[in-house]
C-alpha cells in the first residue's frame, strides 16, 4: 500500500489545513481507477523538517513510496498520479515555488511483509 511523504510543510501549519491537505492528497489518488486503491490503503506521513524556521514553503517534495508495481500501473499512470498530487501541494500551498513529485515503484517480490489489527 502507498505511502505520501511530503517533505517542506511549514512547521507553523494548523492541524486543520494539513488534515484537508492529507484528505486531498488520499481522495485525489483513490479516484485514479488503474491504482486500484481505497481510502484505506493509502497512508502519509509529513516528516518534521529540520529547516523549522520556515514561514512558507519554498520548495515541497512528494515521495510515494510502496506502490506495488503491476501491470496496469504503467508509466503514464505514475505520471498522472505525480502531475495530480503536484497539483494537489500547489492548490493547498500557493506559495510554493517549487514542488516536485516522485513515484517510486516497489515489487513485494524483493521483500514485503505486513501486520494489520483488526478493531474490535
């Protein structure tokens, strides 16, 4: 399952304007029909970064790792998914002046292992 970790977020941001970002970034990847993904199986993390003292983002930085990589994710997939959560930073971080993204595929073959709990 994918994870979205977005490095540059301002450490000053509100937990509300990261909680919409986070929900944008999850509901704009699910509706990408060849990821074959629900709401549920993607995850993100916003690393503390070590220039705290930023007011405004600068320079955003998107990695998606843990993609499995399969047949229908081809490259203009992964391409798609990267120009939509870029776009996705910029909507949310109009200041921004620049934001890349990088999709890197992953093969559960070469080492995967997985624990879930289940709620009761």
């Amino acid at each position: 399952m994918p994870i979205i970790i977005v490095y540059g977020i301002p450490s000053n941001t509100t937990g509300n304007r990261i909680e919409r970002f986070s929900d944008s970034l999850i509901k704009l990847t699910c509706r990408i029909p060849e990821l074959n993904l629900t709401e549920d199986q993607v995850s993100y993390l916003f690393p503390r970064d070590m220039m705290d003292w930023v007011e405004s983002p600068d320079e955003i930085f998107i990695f998606v790792e843990g993609l499995f990589d399969k047949p229908e994710r081809t490259e203009d997939v992964r391409k798609k998914l990267a120009q939509t959560l870029v776009d996705c930073a910029i909507g949310h971080f109009r200041q921004a002046k620049l934001v890349e993204c990088f999709i890197k595929p992953f093969d559960p073959r070469l080492g995967f292992a997985c624990s879930t709990k289940t709620k009761k």
